[in-house]
C-alpha cells in the first residue's frame, strides 16, 4: 500500500518489549493468527499485522501506543473485524490491538440511563444485558451479533433503527481514550446535556481509530419499547416504493425501520429460502413503542404504502423473525451473486432518493455492470453493492468505475460518501470531493495534533 | 514433517475437496462477517480471546486453504489444538448467510491430520463407540464395570480427562410394540437403547396416542461421534448405507427420530455429504414435537414449571421453539430457558485434550444455572446434556421433553386427536 510515510517493521526486540507490556502469551505472530487480524468482512481489502497484541487494560493499551510512538511502528485498534471499507485492516501493517480481552460491562445505571462498557463488549451482547433492566442502546448494524462497541464508535456506525432513533454518535456521553503518545484522556462528561466547549467526544466518534484507542466508553440509553410491529410494503417498481419513503418517514407513526429492497435482493432472499416474494422492490417496515402505538403505526403506515398503490401486509411470528434474519444476512448472501463485490454505502437527503435509485440504475446498466441496492432508506443510506463480477484487474477497473459516479452523484445530491460503513481505506480517494480541500487541511491538522507520528491506522480515512 | 512451505497447504486443500466435493466450495465465498461466531458455543470462552479458537478463525483458515493462501504449517499441534475448539454443532452453518459447512471442514481437516500424524487412544476407542454402546445394551453389568475403571490413570493414558465419568448403561431395552408396514417410522439411536430406553419409550408412547402406528428400527447409529473425530470416509460409507436402509424402508413414511443428533445427522450433515438420496430421505426426518403440535391440544391443567435447557443440536436444528412449544400446550409453565451449552458436546469434552475448554464452558453455565432453585425440572432433548445435567446439577430433575410430554398424556394434560 503506497504511502508517502515510513514506518518501522516490528523486530524481534519490538515483541519482547511487548510482551513485556502485555504478558507473553498475548502477543502472536502466527500467520493464520496475523491472517485473520488483517481481514475483513466483505471487503477485499487485506491488511499486513506484523503482530497482534491482546491488552486487557488501559494502562497496557497506554504501554503498547507509548512503545509503538516511540518506534514509529503503525497500530491498528481491532474489534471483530466485521468492517465492509477496510477500517480495521492494517494496510500499513504494524500491531493490532485486539479488544476481545477487553469485554466488560462495568456499569449499567437504570436511573441515569447510562451504561460504561469496555470496547470489546458485542452489540447484542450489551443489548441481552440491558433488557433484563428495560432498556436499550438502539443503532442496531446488521452485525449487530458481532459488532463491538469500540468498533461502533470507531466507526460511528447505525443500522435499521437509525430513522427514529439516531447513530452511534448520539449516545455517547464520554470517552477514556489512550492518546498515541500514551496519555490515557477523558472525555465528555455523564450529564444529560453540556456547553463546555469544543465537542472532543463527536471528534473521536467515526474517527476510525486513527486518533486514539478507546479503553472506556460511556453510552446513553432508551426505554425498552414495550411492543414492535414488522410490515412488508411491496411495490411494482423501484420508484414506487421509493416514492412512499417520504411520507413513511414523515407520518406521526415514526417507524423504527424503512428497509429498501430492490427486485435482485429480494430474488435472492427467496433463492436463499427467506420468506419473501418477488416485487419490483420493497420496503421492511417497522414501529415500535406501546402496543398501541406500534399497532396504530403500523396500520398508518400500511395506509401510505397502499396508498402509492402498493401491497402491503402484516408480518409476525417466525416469519417476522426469519424476514429480519435474512435482511441481516444480506451484506454476505451477496457473495452467491458475484466472487468480488464492492460494497457503497451513499447517503443522500431523503427527498432525493428517488432520483439517487434512479441515477444508480441508470448507471450500472449503462455501463453494464450489475448491481443490487437495499439499504436503510429511512435516514437515506442505500448500500449499493456492485459485483465485480470477475476476479480480473478490468473487471475490478469497471467496478469501481461505476462506485465513482455513484459516489459523485450522491455527492452532488448533498448526500455522504459513506451513511454508516465509514472511510476506510477505499473511500479515501473521494474525501477531498465530499470535504473540500480546506476542510481536509483541518482534518489533517487535528491527525497531526492528536498523533503527531501518525501511527494510528494509517492508510485510513485521510487521504495521502 | 518436511514439507516445503505451502506445499503441505497445498495437500490439504486437495485433500479437503476430496472428501468433501462441493461442500468445500462454499468456503471459498466466506465474507468474514463472523456471523459464525456468534452462534458459536466455544467462541466465547475466555481462551477463545484468540481468534484462531473462534469459528470465524476456521472459516478463515479454510478460506485460505482452499484460495490458495498457505499457513505455513497447517497440520501443526498448534493449528490442530485450535481447530479442535470446534464441537461440531453446526450452529455456526445456521448462523452464516451462505451456510459454510465448518463442522464438515473440520472433520476433513481432522481426518486428513489423522492419516499424516496418526490417532490418540482416545480416538480410537470413541471410533467404535456404536460397538461400545451395543455392548453396553448387550451386557451392560460388564460395561458398566468396565466403565467404572475408566478414571483417572487409566483415563489418561487412553487420552481422556482424568475425571472422566461415563454414562452408564441401563439393564433394560426399549420394550416396544412395531408395526411392520405402520404409519411411521420411529429411529432409534444405540445410545438411548443402551443407557435411556425410557426416551423412545416416551416417543412411541406419545406416537401410539396420537393414532400413529410406529414401525420401529433400530437400534441404530447416526455417526456424530465419526463427525466430530472427523472419520470423513467412514461416515460417508456408514452414512450411505443408513441412508440407503432407511430410505428403503421408510417409503415415504415420516420418519419420527428420538436423538436431536440423529436429526443433525439426517436431515443436515448427510444432505451435504452424499447428494440426493439423502436429501430425499432428509425431507421426512421430523421430531415428536412436531407431530404433536399438530395433532394433539393441552386441556389447560398446570403441570407445574420446567426449566429448558436448549441443547446446541436443538438450537442447530432449530427444535426448541418446538419443544417448548409442546411443553406449554402440555401445561408446562416453562420458567426459563439455560442457554448456555453444557461443554460436553457429545463425546467433544470427554477428550484429554478438549477438557480445559469444556471446562471453561462448565463454568459458564454453572454461573448461569446458579439461581435455579433446588428440585428444579430440566428439560434437555439432547442425551449428552441430560448426562452432563445430571453431574452438573445434583439437585435438579433432568429429564427428556418426551417424557414430560408422556406423563402431561397420562395426567391428562394433553389430549391427542386420532387421525
């Protein structure tokens, strides 16, 4: 990966200092060990870990960004791996630090609807624990069996319930973060709101590990809704359910999820033995709150999607649970249709998205490169998956040929480059295009400030 | 071994498409999303902190293999002390989005390192456990003699846990009535005619009740055990003869199981492994709780609470839902569900050199089972839970769901329909 910037390979010294940090069993240089600490899901993007270290405390990732700092080696903050733009991938190779040894759940506070974790806590695993206590923390990602709270902030990650109740950035309350220099930082406060100056807590979220590791993390919760209600709005065309987004999103209702669905995706799904049909799209729908708000929801919400001359009906039971297993499923079913896929992840102004579907057809059939869409077209985040559909240079060249104008439409839309997968590593090129080159300036001057060795997974977000 | 780096890679992969065919190919698409991991019952263990114990580590490893990316020491002690975190439940194939078969990946895998560095003991005798389980039915005084020595030096030097227990076998069959020809057929598995006749006994009971005239066969094996040690050959040849067996005699009929294995077996494992007779035969494989759901209605009278305990195979198979199901309509109040696996796994954590993990997933589900209030009923369909339930909770009654099922008929709890 080419780099203006150089840095140190690890030595043999380098791990002895390590496993001096960390204990001797908690370094690894085995190649199947550094092959699956280099990966990640759906994107080809391979990284090169020299080493992986497992820390279990802050005081030890503070050893390890002290030593790396020092020795000029690139360190690349690891959850599960289950990034899709490359973001946990050291492309610069260097040590990960894994965060699978630190997993606990320190405080959940019914009262103050906070809960501490540290970053190697899954998702769901949060989520299973919250319950028991009525409450939850909502971005919900797809990966959410997988995905960790550390990665989630990395990334500033959301999911199918971002249309009513925000992203991962809306709940964090503050941050212990180790600095590359080894200063162990706090962040934000615990206090329902605050006006105490520059906002450092929404600087680190979705700052892809490149500024910091975080050891603690502070999260705001919700009261558990006490029902849920899943529809299926199925429509002839893209642009008919499409068309129903706006005034789905806009109703009293407030649902908790808008799924989109093209004709492929769905074609898929039943192939793969979900139980969906075939429609020219569709849109998953859900509310949530008392039971007779969600079922008074869910009904205002059939109401609009008949109303744009749509199919629509009620879904329960296992059938409701499988109809979500397979939405879940649908960033790896892909792999079925093509070896290589290359996974875009536009996010434009709700109004716009009908033109933004339109645009994206009308680009992969003129030059002739398939594509599927689904996404979370609620908050305007429509993960465009575009297979590559051959495993040569010219085949991988035209791909992402197309990614790039898709990428240029949805930024002439006023949309984002990326709604949930972040930057990455792919996503680089097209930073100056969504920022301009004076907001890149400042961002690159913040990268210097916090890391002024610029060891924190390099390669990632900022472009050379 | 002196293998050139790559070159032993290389061989294993060729290895693996061999056994496996196809049901290799699939690997090759893994997206890493991890999904697996999730489901997997060891890939949470504190040990498991390295990702070459998780199930995603071996979907990895094999996705490498068979790309082309070489480990450079694939057969090693080391790689193959990973790979054997697997119990080969299959929850993970239920949990990935294009359905990857680790458990067969890592049962060739284990075959293929058995004929380059050769078996442990303990292998070689879980290898012939059917004959071991015909002789505990046969002649259970001398086997439970025989199993009772089975401790600690001893246990050690055939490669198992020095604290190995074994179950022990029952001195009685199954005492039941076929009829040749009848409306289904009921399997029965060598394991629970040897140890638990009451278990089919329960089956057939609830069967018979529902107007069902059960043809019966067996006792027979399904090969997990050859699964798990990863006798890929063996299980194809044995798998294809019982698949040949039953289908014949089946004709068609619904084919009731009493064993959540035999279901894995049949319905999933097979399937992959041998084509289209065994999918053919996978299509009438079924459970009681099924059947019963359909057929038979509760009559609203408590039977008082139970505690299920959702094995991995049922939770692989996707039979819980099912059997708590049937418990409620039985008028079971279930109280609670222990989610945690056991850490047996079959025959898995009876080994030497799997009982630290299976001891680390004790610990975790004694920490989950640890309000269960003393008396407790806990239902399990899984025989290896039961046995591992009833060592592991004293205190509590653990029993087979049929069997509560049984006596909800006998109480007058259940009322079946006759067709």
């Amino acid at each position: 990966m080419a780099s203006a910037r150089r840095y140190s390979r690890v030595e043999e010294a380098d791990l002895e200092a390590l496993r001096g940090i960390v204990g001797p069993d908690n370094v690894s240089t085995r190649d199947w060990e550094l092959e699956i600490a280099s990966s990640n899901a759906v994107s080809e993007i391979e990284g090169a870990a020299e080493a992986v270290v497992w820390p279990t405390s802050a005081d030890q990732v503070s050893g390890i960004l002290r030593y790396c700092s020092r020795r000029g080696i690139p360190v690349t903050p690891r959850g599960s791996g289950s990034s899709t733009s490359g973001n946990a991938s050291p492309v610069m190779g260097g040590v990960v630090i894994s965060t699978r040894r630190m997993n606990r759940i320190l405080e959940v506070s019914r009262e103050d609807l906070l809960a501490v974790v540290e970053p190697g806590v899954i998702y769901e695993d949060l989520n299973a624990r919250l319950r028991e206590q009525g409450l939850f923390f909502p971005p919900e990602p797809a990966s959410g069996s997988v995905s960790t709270i550390g990665g989630m902030v990395g990334n500033n990650s959301s999911g199918f319930r971002a249309v009513k109740y925000g992203v991962t950035r809306d709940y964090v309350t503050e941050l212990e973060v180790v600095l590359p220099s080894g200063e162990i930082v706090r962040l934000g406060t615990r206090a329902p709101k605050s006006s105490i100056g520059y906002d450092l807590v929404r600087l680190f979220v979705g700052s892809e590990g490149t500024l910091g590791f975080f050891s603690k993390i502070t999260l705001k919760l919700r009261p558990l809704p006490e029902a849920r209600r899943t529809g299926i709005c199925y429509a002839a065309t893209p642009e008919r359910a499409s068309s129903a987004i706006f005034e789905i999103v806009a109703s009293p209702a407030r649902p908790s999820a808008v799924e989109y669905m093209d004709s492929r995706v769905l074609r898929l799904l039943v192939d793969s033995g979900y139980p969906y049909r075939d429609a020219g799209a569709a849109l998953l729908l859900e509310t949530d709150g008392t039971e007779k708000a969600a079922e008074e929801g869910m009904s205002r919400l059939e109401a609009v999607c008949r109303s744009k001359g749509n199919e629509f009906g009620p879904v329960e039971g296992a059938e409701e649970e499988a109809m979500w297993k397979g939405r879940r499923s649908l960033g790896a079913l892909v792999a079925k249709l093509s070896p290589a896929v290359i996974v875009g992840d536009v996010d434009v102004p709700v109004s716009r998205l009908p033109w933004m579907v339109e645009e994206i057809y009308r680009l992969g059939d003129g030059m002739g490169v398939g594509l599927v869409v689904f996404g979370h077209a609620g908050d305007g985040n429509l993960h465009v998956n575009i297979l590559v559909g051959g495993t040569d240079d010219a085949a991988h060249r035209r791909a992402m040929d197309l990614y790039s104008k898709i990428i240029e439409k949805a930024v002439e839309a006023g949309g984002a480059i990326a709604g949930e997968h972040g930057i990455g590593f792919e996503k680089r090129p097209f930073m100056e295009a969504q920022h301009g080159r004076a907001a890149l300036e400042i961002m690159r001057g913040i990268k210097g400030a916090v890391d002024p060795t610029w060891i924190m997974n390099p390669g990632k977000l900022l472009p050379d | 071994m002196d293998h050139e780096p790559g070159e032993a890679a290389a061989g294993l992969a060729r290895g693996i498409r061999e056994l496996l065919g196809e049901a290799a190919d699939v690997a090759a698409l893994c997206m890493r999303c991890g999904f697996c991991n999730a489901a997997c019952p060891t890939s949470a263990v504190p040990s498991a902190y390295l990702e070459s114990r998780t199930s995603r580590g071996r979907a990895i490893l094999f996705r490498g293999l068979l790309t082309g990316r070489t480990v450079d020491e694939p057969l090693s002690d080391e790689v193959a002390s990973d790979v054997d975190y697997c119990m080969s439940c299959g929850r993970c194939m239920n949990a990935c989005p294009l359905e990857i078969p680790i458990p067969l990946l890592v049962g060739a895998y284990r075959e293929l390192r058995g004929r380059e560095r050769g078996r442990g003991p303990a292998e070689a005798v879980l290898r012939r456990y059917e004959a071991l389980d015909r002789l505990a039915g046969e002649v259970p005084g001398i086997y439970n003699a025989a199993a009772g020595l089975m401790r600690g030096a001893a246990a050690r030097a055939l490669g198992f846990r020095e604290d190995l227990e074994l179950p022990r076998a029952s001195r009685r069959r199954p005492n039941l009535r076929s009829w040749e020809g009848g409306d289904v057929l009921l399997l029965i598995d060598t394991y629970t005619w040897a140890h638990e006749p009451e278990a089919p006994e329960a089956v057939w009971r609830l069967l018979t009740a529902m107007g069902l005239r059960p043809e019966v066969v067996g006792p027979l094996d399904h090969g997990m055990v050859l699964l798990d040690l990863g006798y890929m050959s063996r299980l194809k040849e044995e798998g294809a003869r019982l698949v040949g067996e039953i289908g014949n005699a089946a004709r068609g009929r619904p084919i009731v199981i009493v064993s959540p294995a035999s279901y894995y077996m049949f319905r999933r494992i097979y399937p992959l492994l041998l084509g289209d007779a065994a999918r053919r035969l996978a299509a009438g494989i079924t459970d009681v709780y099924g059947l019963l759901m359909e057929r038979c209605r509760g009559t609203g009278r408590d039977g008082g609470g139970v505690v299920y305990h959702e094995s991995c195979l049922a939770k692989s198979n996707g039979q819980g839902d099912r059997i708590v199901g049937a418990l409620r309509m039985a008028g079971y109040g279930v109280q609670g569900t222990l989610r945690r696996c056991c850490g047996l796994g079959g025959a898995w954590g009876l080994r030497r050199n799997t009982a630290g993990i299976s001891d680390e997933m004790v610990n975790e589900f004694l920490e989950e089972a640890s309000g269960l209030p003393e008396g407790s009923t806990v239902a399990s369909e899984s025989e290896a839970c039961r046995f591992q339930l009833r060592r592991l909770l004293p205190r509590a009654a653990v029993v087979y769901p049929a069997e509560l099922l049984r006596r909800a008929l006998e109480e007058g709890r259940l009322h079946c329909a006759h067709p």
